[in-house]
C-alpha cells in the first residue's frame, strides 16, 4: 500500500504538468489567430456645418439719372432790315369800291368813279410776309457754359417763298451761329409781289437771339 501514493503523486504530477503545456499551447494558438486575422475599422467622420454663413450682399443697381432735354431757346428777331412795304391805302380803297361796283352791276359811286386802275395796282404789290419760323436748336456747349447770345443773319427769299444763300453778318459768340443759319434756312415766306409776279428779295436781315429760360441763365 506504500507504493501506491508516490505512484499517485507521479501521475499527479504528469497531468498537471500535460495540462498546463496544452493551455499554454491553446492560448499560443488563439492570438497567432487573431494577430493574423485583418480587422477593417470603419471610422464615421461628420461634418459640421460652418456657423459662421456669410450673407450675400445684394448690390443695388445704380440708377442712371436722365439726360436732360435740349432747352429750346427763346427765340427773339429783331426788326426785320430790306422789307420794301408797297402797300399803297388810298389805291386799296378805290380798287375795293370799284369791286364793289362792278358786282352790282352799279355801284353807289359808279364804277368809272372809283377808279379801277387804282385797284390793281394796289393789289399787285405786296412784301413779303413770314408764314413758318423754325426756333433753332440750343448748343449743348452753351447749355453747359449757361451762355447766351445773339446772331445777325443775311438772306434772300426766293420767289417760291424759301429762304436762299444764309450767311451770318456777326454774332456774339461764333459758338450760336450754325444753329442760327439751320434754323433760318428752314424758313418760308409769302413771296414779295411786284406788278402781280414774285420776285426775290436780297438782304434780308434778321437777329436770332439765344437765352435760356430764367433761373437758368
């Protein structure tokens, strides 16, 4: 009976030293296997949103200011220079009282009373008369300067009433005097009658005048 206890503890011995060396190998095992094993890390980045959110600043179109309109001038013509009045009263009235006698046949005076050469004669002159005058246009020059001015024209009208060959005898300022001469070449007139036919008439002068509106000037 001796015998069997040291046998016991041999055997003893030996498993628990087998037992121990196959853990230790177990544990070998499982971390070779789960170095070896790949592990995939999903990481969730979020991204925050800036807080600080500039703010469109809207432009405001610039609003263009409108130009403003030509000033018409105030147009002033002076007395008129080379007008040859042939307007004769006296003949007039014996020229109308001879019409009126030729139309009743009798009239209170008589017809050879009133004297119808007279008549005719009274009629057949005439000067001529301004029909359309065309204001000219301000130089935007002068407009900016606030400058004012005067030009003398020279011109003859022609027998159909339009007005021929303008030409400026002086001005004021040299500025005025393109816009005087248009403006005057678009004249018409009554042509001048003489004996009953139309005929020109040379020299004819006006002054055109330029002046801005007041508070303007």
């Amino acid at each position: 009976m001796a015998w069997r206890f040291p046998i016991a503890l041999l055997l003893s011995l030996v498993l628990t030293t087998g037992l121990f060396g196959f853990m230790r190998l177990l544990t070998n095992a499982r971390s070779e296997a789960v170095e070896a094993s790949e592990i995939t890390k999903i990481e969730f980045v979020r991204l925050r949103r800036s807080e600080n959110i500039e703010a469109k600043k809207r432009e405001k179109p610039e609003i263009e200011k409108p130009e403003q309109e030509p000033v018409t001038p105030t147009m002033a013509v002076a007395e008129e220079q080379g007008v040859e009045v042939a307007l004769d009263v006296q003949a007039l009235a014996s020229g109308l009282g001879s019409e009126f006698g030729s139309a009743g046949g009798k009239g209170r005076g008589g017809a050879s009373g009133m004297g119808g050469p007279g008549f005719s004669a009274g009629l057949a002159d005439r000067s001529a008369l301004p029909l359309v005058r065309v204001d000219p246009q301000y130089p935007p020059q002068a407009q900016r300067k606030k400058l004012e001015g005067w030009v003398q024209v020279r011109f003859t009208i022609s027998t159909v009433g339009s007005v021929k060959n303008p030409a400026v005898v002086k001005s004021s300022d040299r500025v005025f005097e393109k816009n005087a001469v248009a403006a005057v070449s678009k004249w018409k007139y009554q042509p001048q009658l003489k004996a009953g036919k139309p005929v020109e008439v040379a020299g004819k002068q006006v002054m055109v005048r330029f002046q801005l509106p007041k508070g303007q000037s």
